[in-house]
C-alpha cells in the first residue's frame, strides 16, 4: 500500500528544511539573467554587460556585477580555467543563482580547471547548480547557500568546506569527496550525496551544532566514515547507507574505522536512525563510537543509547546503490528533516512492489542517495495475425522489460482512429481484441507508464488487406557495385526480385520465381530475391505467391537485363594475366579456354576489383600451326560469331579487345582452328559507380618517329606528352591511343606504360619488318602528363594517334556489350578505294563506341579512318591495311546518330567487318 500520510509529512519536512517558496522575480529595470560563454564565436566579452549576444567571457566577471534576483547562466562544454569568488548576496526570495545553461540530463556540468576553485564567502541567498569543481568548494561566512547537483574534488584535501560561521547551508544531490562541516557553522544539511571519503572522514562536522546528514552514500577508507565532533550538537544522521572499505597502503593515520564516529562533547542533542551500515566482507569494523564508547552492532548500540532504533548493519550491502531484496529499500523515514523527494540522478521516491514497505509509518523512502527504480527502458507489442482481410479480430499483447510488473499500465493505439484502450495500474494485462473495418497499412503503438510516470513506447505495423483474391506484383532492379568502388564481389548482371507490392489477404508462406532463363526457385515467404543473369536480354520473370490459406496470386512481367553504364578503372600498370608459352601449354582450336579476372585478388602491384562488368585486355596470339583466329567472350556456351585477333601461321600478332565478363570474373577465349600460345595482358576494366568518364576526339596525332626524334631503337625508352595537349586536358587519368609501328627491322615488341620509373613486361605491339601494324592501347597518364613507350628488339618508327581520354572534363559512361556483328561487306560488296561505308545499329543517344574493326582480302596497302557519322574524316588512321593479310584493330570512335562511318584509303579495295563491343553515352 502507498501511505498518503508519509507524503504529506515528507512534503513537511522539505519545506521545513529548505524554507519558503521562491519570491516574484526582480524588478523589471533589472535582467533576469546575466550570460557567460568562453566558446569559440561566442562574442564574449568581460566588459559587456553579459546579455546571451555578448556574454562574459568569465565566470569571475558575472560574479562581480550580479543582482539580487538574477541568474548567471554558463555555457558549459569548454573548461574554465579560472577560480571564482562569490562575493555579492541576494535577498530573501531573490537569490543570485550560478547555473548550466543545460539542466536536463546527467550532462551538462559547468567545469572549472583542476586545480581552481570556488568560494563563497560573506554571501547569503546563493544557489549554485550543475557544476563541476575540481580544485575545492568553500563556503565562508555564509548564509541561505543552496548546492545542487555539485561535483567536487579536490586531491589531497577536502572537496567541500562549510565554515567560518556560515548557516542554513543546503547540499543536494552532488558527487563530491571528502566534506567538512566546521567552524561554527550552523544547520547546515547534506542530503542525496554520494560522498568518498579517504584519508579522511567521508563527512566530518566539527563544531557545526544542527547539522543534518539525510540520506546520502558515504564511503569510508582510511578514517571514520562519519564523524560529528566539537560542538557539533542537536545534529542528526538518518537515512545513510555507510560503506566502509578496506584500507591500503595509501592510509597512514590510526584513525578508528567506525562508520559513525560521535563525540562526547557532540552526543547531547544529536539523533540517529534509519541507517545502514556495511562493510566488505571480512573487514569487520566497530560500527559506532558514540560519546567514547564503542558498539559491535546496532543492537548493543540501541540498548546502551536508545539511539539507531531503526539502523541496519548488513555486511552483503556493499555496492550502496542497492540491489533488488537490499534492506534499504522502502525501509527510511520519510519524516526525517532534509528528506528530498527525488534522489541523487532526479528520480523520483518510488515503492518497490516486491518488498515490504518496512519504513517510518508504512513509508517506502530508500536508504541512501539513490531510489531504486523499476527498470523501464523498453516496451513490447505484438500483434496476431500482423496481417490479415479486413474485418478479421487481431489480439495486441503489451508488455514491458519492468521489473514491477503490477505497477504498469498500458494505452494501446491500434493507428486507425479508433479511441485508445488503457488499463488501470496492476491490472494484468490480457491481450486486446480489436477488428480493422478498412484495408490499409497500420501501425499499433503501446505506450507503457510505470506508476511515477516514466513512459516507453513500441510499434508494430499491421497490414489489413482486402478481402478475397490477392494480387501479386513485383520490381526487378538492377544491383550495382556500391558507389566510389569496393573490393567485394559483385556480378555483372544482378537483377533484385522484389514482390513486397503485391496484396495478399493473408501472410505469403511460399514464393515461387521463375527468373526467365530456365530456372526457378521457391522461397519461404514474401522475401527480396536476388538473381545473377548469364547474359543481357529480355527474359520473362514469373512471380507466383501461395498465402497461409492456400490462396495463390500469379503475375509475369518482361524484364530488360543489360549491362550498366561504367567508368574506367585502370590498374597501377598493366600487369600479365596468362602466358601459355611458360605455363599450360598452347591452346586448340574449339576448345573454350578460360582466363580469370583480377577480382578480390590482393597484389603487391596493381589494383583489385569487385564489381567490374567489363575488362580491357592486351590478347596476343603467337606460334600458330595454321592461319587462324580467335574470339573473346564472356560465356563458354555460346561460339560467337565474331572475331578479336587474326594470325598467320608462325606469326605472332595482339590486339586489344573489351569484353564483359561472366558471373565469376572469367572471360572465354575460343581459337578457331589450329594451336597457338596465348598471352594476356589486364590493361584496365570498367565499372558501375567508379572509375573515370570518357570522351571519344576525332583521331589527333600526338607523335610520329618519321617526323620528330627518329625511330625507337632496340632496348630504349621514349616519353610522349599526352595530357594538357591536343585538346586532352591536363588532368586526365587515362588516354586512349591508336599506335602504329613501320618501317621495323626486326620482330620486336613495343610497350606503352605511364611511369619510366616502374616498366611492365607486357606488350601491346608486335612490329615486324615490312608490316605496318597498329593497335588501340589505353594508358594511365603518368608524371607530368606523359607516358613511355619502349621498343624490346631492332628499330621501329611509331606513330600514336589520341581517340580519346578519360578523367578530366569528360562525361561519358561505357555500356558492354556481348560482341556482335554490326556489318560486314562480303555480303554486301567490297569497299571500293576513296569510299566510305556507314555502319548503324548503335543507339541513338551514343558519342562513341568501340568496335572490333577487320580488314580482309586486301588488295593494296592502305588504311582505314573509322570517325562519327557526319562528321569531318580526320587524316589519322584506325588500321593499316596489308594485301593477303586479315588485319583486326580495336577501335573506338565517336558516333554520330548512332553511326559510324568507315573511310578505305585509296590503296586498294577491302572487305570491312564491324564488330560492336560496346558504346558510349552521356551520363
């Protein structure tokens, strides 16, 4: 039961003790408050007058100039590095008032520097509050000074001093070390505190007659918890829990260890009761000393003083905030003077439903500075079925994690306009019927109240659907790489499955999917699906629901499954992926061969990916048995229809090709005939959300050994500016480039690279004499714009030829295609000399693309120049034609409504095939 009488004397004994209610505000002329701020922009000056726009920098400042009535709100957050003075008094209901500027919550501490303090001194109707002093309080000569929520230390001696004959001093609910109460003053009263005590007494009153220690938390350690000696008369201790604890090396006194320690000279007047007092286990202090004498326990103590009728001695109490079952709780006088009604954190007096109400009158105060509290932090609900036809009951259950169940009540809102059902506190709880009239999508929200008031809330969505067949309904979205690159594996074509759309009457129990391309599969429930697809393609996706009634839903819907646009990533160099002339042996025609991607492959040399769709690659074909030709592709079902590089018997040639990779990371390569060594080479891949843009130039030329600097010899190395020139900005990454060799007079091999300082084995050329022969590289632009290009044997003249940049200004994604045929002329007629054939089948909205280019039964020697539809034919050349020879080149050129045109020079007539290996787009 909750005793209304112990209420109203605990109300009593607060205003006895702490004295009338607050008086009206001050006189208008005078500021209700004066600021202080040291932040950073805060304005502050000590000159002003301390308004919230110009604040006082200092504590200090406010504390000379403040009013009765007035209030000096700090900012805290940034440490005072100051000591302060009080000095100036307020008036019987018109206190000066040094206060946080935050009150709400355990934060929020004004902090002065270690090792400066505070003092109030010849000072009355002061009330400090929420600071942290961390070089001493003192109170001097004081009077009507009011201390709440103070934290104090001070190291090697007292945290708080209350002396030189100050009165009616009231501390509260601070965390302070040791306190002295001395020199003649008078009432002073300690109340909720957490008090350490160590060299010293947790508390020592020393000729302070009335003073009242109520309900704290004293530590003692080297000395007597509490002592109340001198003239320290007509005081009284009630309601403390005393922990003593075990000495160390640290106490050098002989002090007794009492737990409450009163003098002869202090007994006459002063009363104990209601406390607690512990010791860790084994230490077995002598609990009291009152006027000279010695007392084992508070039996012998109450039998030889009448005192401490009510005392606790409980040896398992250690930890003084208490415990559920600790005797301290509900076992104080709420009646006794300096009694506050909430405790040392701000919670309220509350009664613990699970023990006895054992104090003063039936009371439930606890012992101590702290309220022991139910708990409640969180509240539960569920709700069955959580989905299900209109008109169908629903039962709510409400609950909470409370540790006094029967002190709960709980208002259920069931979202739907309806009133709200609330039980009555320690009603138990049966779960609510409720029925929803409407469809829709709701939400039940229970609010628990414990019986101070304390509240936590829960919700729990319901979905309330239409009677009758369902609907089923789903998206299918692209899954990409996340944003800015990762090195976690994601596939190209990942498409995620999602029916939540879908309106069933009852919970789905069973999904079924058939993703279109001969495979399906079920799932429990209505869950998110995710399907990594073979190929792009327009694929029929069925999604079929069964409900928990047996009810099903079935819809289909044509999904359009394509590569995603990507930017460029290049490695740190290109780097060598497979070389079958040292490991594997020759390849043979009709084999499919794989060669694996760097994916989350860690090197001490270049770049890994995750989430790459598509990879540039150096593809070198050498030792052929036969004329031959081989095709790149990112299955190894499909024989595709298109070639990447040709080779004559004994030859060795290479040419780039881009192709998408498959769901592994892997790329198939597929000879036509014959045997052949192949070598590989990663030059760079593209992904969704990372990499560089591009932007496709009409060919420039950007060197030329014939015309500058002679021909490459043998074993050496030669720069060429390609970045901040002819149009490439200075701060592209990467550049696209057409490099031709002539005029070899060797076999040799030619690499490009972008640092002279780290060389890479791998090739991107093959000259040979009496061959003109090119190739499309794309290079990481290194130091100072440039790249490098080595010549491995005899001499060779190149010539390099920009079709484009990435980085920099551009502004163009790639999208993969699988390689496929756009023309070819022999089945449409040669190309004449001086003619230009137009090649479509690219989307309309593309400003380039990259093309397999071959030339085939050649006539004469000669080239082609692939370039945008409408555009003006630039003089440099994509590829170098050569009579009997089939010669590939990987191209990439600008597009002009989604066409490219293909120039013959007048050397002779050509068979052209067009290869589209992808294309790009503006994002």
């Amino acid at each position: 039961m909750r005793p209304t009488r112990a209420t109203a004397l605990l109300t009593a004994g607060v205003v006895t003790l702490l004295g009338g209610p607050v008086g009206a505000a001050g006189a208008a002329e005078t500021p209700a408050n004066l600021y202080v701020s040291n932040h950073d922009g805060s304005n502050c000056s000590d000159a002003g007058t301390g308004t919230q726009a110009v604040p006082y920098c200092t504590i200090s400042a406010a504390a000379k100039v403040v009013q009765p009535g007035q209030t000096v709100r700090i900012k805290p957050g940034k440490v005072y590095d100051e000591a302060v003075t009080i000095a100036r008094s307020g008036e019987p209901g018109k206190p000066v008032s040094f206060v946080s500027e935050i009150q709400t919550g355990p934060a929020g501490h004004v902090q002065l520097a270690a090792g400066k303090g505070l003092t109030v001194t010849g000072a009355s109707h002061v009330v400090l509050n929420k600071l942290l002093i961390r070089g001493g309080l003192q109170i001097k000569g004081s009077s009507d000074v009011e201390l709440d929520r103070i934290h104090s230390r001070n190291v090697g001696q007292a945290s708080l001093v209350v002396g030189e004959g100050s009165s009616n001093v009231r501390v509260s609910r601070g965390s302070l070390g040791e306190v002295l109460v001395n020199g003649g003053s008078r009432n002073t009263v300690l109340s909720r505190n957490n008090v350490l005590g160590h060299s010293r007494p947790a508390v020592a009153v020393a000729d302070a007659p009335g003073t009242v220690v109520t309900n704290n938390t004293l530590y003692g350690y080297c000395a007597a918890t509490l002592s109340v000696t001198g003239s320290s008369t007509a005081s009284g201790i009630f309601n403390n829990v005393l922990l003593t604890e075990s000495t160390g090396g640290a106490c050098t006194s002989a002090d007794p260890r009492n737990a409450v320690l009163v003098s002869q000279t202090a007994a006459a007047g002063t009363l104990a009761d209601y406390n607690l007092l512990s010791a860790v286990p084994g230490l077995a202090p002598v609990p009291y000393s009152w006027s000279g004498t010695t007392y084992k326990d508070a039996g012998t103590f109450l039998a030889a003083t009448g005192q401490g009728a009510h005392d606790i001695s409980n040896e398992s109490d250690v930890e003084g905030d208490g415990f559920e079952g600790s005797p301290r709780i509900d076992s104080a006088d709420a009646t006794a003077p300096g009694v506050l009604l909430t405790d040392v954190a701000g919670k309220p007096m509350v009664d613990d439903p699970l023990v006895p109400n054992t104090g003063k009158n039936g009371g439930y105060l606890d012992r101590g500075a702290s309220e022991l509290q139910d708990g409640l932090s969180r509240a539960t609900v569920t709700v069955d079925p959580a989905h299900a036809p209109a008109g169908t009951e629903v039962q709510v259950q409400a609950g909470s994690d409370s540790r006094w169940p029967t002190t709960m009540s709980y208002q259920v809102d069931f979202g739907d306009g309806t009133a709200p059902v609330v039980t009555s506190p320690g009603t138990p709880y049966a779960p609510v019927k409720h029925a929803y009239s409407r469809p829709g999508d709701y939400v039940v929200k229970v609010t628990a109240v414990n019986g101070v008031g304390v509240k936590a809330s829960a919700e729990k969505p319901v979905k309330v659907a239409p009677a009758g067949q369902g609907t089923a309904d789903f998206t299918a979205t692209q899954v990409l790489p996340p944003a800015g690159g990762s090195d976690a594996h994601v596939a190209p074509l990942p498409y995620a499955i999602n029916a939540s759309a879908s309106v069933t009457p009852w919970p789905v129990a069973r999904m079924e999917v058939n993703f279109g391309e001969g495979w399906s599969q079920s799932y429990d429930g209505l869950t998110a699906v995710q399907h990594t697809y073979a190929k792009p393609g327009a694929h029929e996706v069925t999604v079929k629901l069964t409900d928990i009634k047996g009810g099903t839903a079935t819809t289909s819907r044509t999904v359009a499954v394509d590569y995603a646009p990507s930017g460029f990533v290049a490695p740190e160099r290109p780097h060598r992926l497979t070389d079958t002339r040292f490991h594997g042996g020759a390849i043979r025609g009709g084999e499919p061969t794989v060669v694996r991607m760097p994916i989350q492959l860690p090197t001490s040399d270049h770049t890994t990916a995750g989430g790459m769709s598509s990879v540039v690659l150096n593809v070198t074909l050498t030792g052929a048995t036969q004329d031959t030709h081989l095709s790149v592709s990112p299955t190894r079902e499909d024989r595709p229809a298109t070639s990447n590089v040709n080779v004559r018997v004994g030859g060795t040639t290479s040419n780039t090709v881009t192709v998408p990779v498959d769901k592994n990371g892997w790329v198939w390569m597929r000879l036509n005939s014959g045997q052949a060594h192949l070598i590989v080479d990663f030059v760079g891949h593209y992904q969704p959300n990372a990499g560089h843009k591009f932007s496709p130039i009409a060919p420039t030329r950007l060197a030329d050994t014939r015309t500058a600097g002679g021909p490459l010899a043998g074993g050496t190395t030669r720069p060429v500016k390609v970045a901040g020139v002819n149009g490439i900005p200075a701060d592209a990454k990467a550049v696209a480039v057409n490099l031709t060799s002539t005029g070899a007079t060797s076999d040799s091999w030619v690499s490009a690279y972008p640092d002279s300082a780290h060389p890479t084995g791998s090739s991107n050329l093959n000259p040979e004499p009496g061959k003109d022969k090119s190739n499309q590289v794309i290079v990481p632009v290194g130091p100072n714009g440039t790249i490098w290009l080595y010549n491995n044997a005899g001499s060779t003249h190149l010539i390099m030829d920009a079709v484009g940049y990435y980085g920099g200004d551009a502004k163009a994604l790639f999208t993969p295609v699988v390689p496929k045929r756009l023309a070819d002329t022999r089945l449409t007629g040669k190309l004449a000399p001086g003619a230009t054939t137009t090649v479509s089948g690219l989307p309309a909205d593309a400003v380039g693309a990259v093309v397999n280019l071959t030339a085939t039964e050649t006539t004469g020697p000669g080239f082609l120049t692939a370039f945008g539809h409408g555009s003006a034919r630039p003089e440099a050349s994509s590829l170098n034609t050569l009579p009997g020879l089939t010669v590939p080149n990987h191209v990439t050129t600008p597009v002009g409504d989604g066409k490219v045109s293909v120039f013959n020079s007048w050397g002779g007539s050509n068979h052209v095939i067009t290869d589209l290996l992808g294309y790009f787009t503006q994002d």
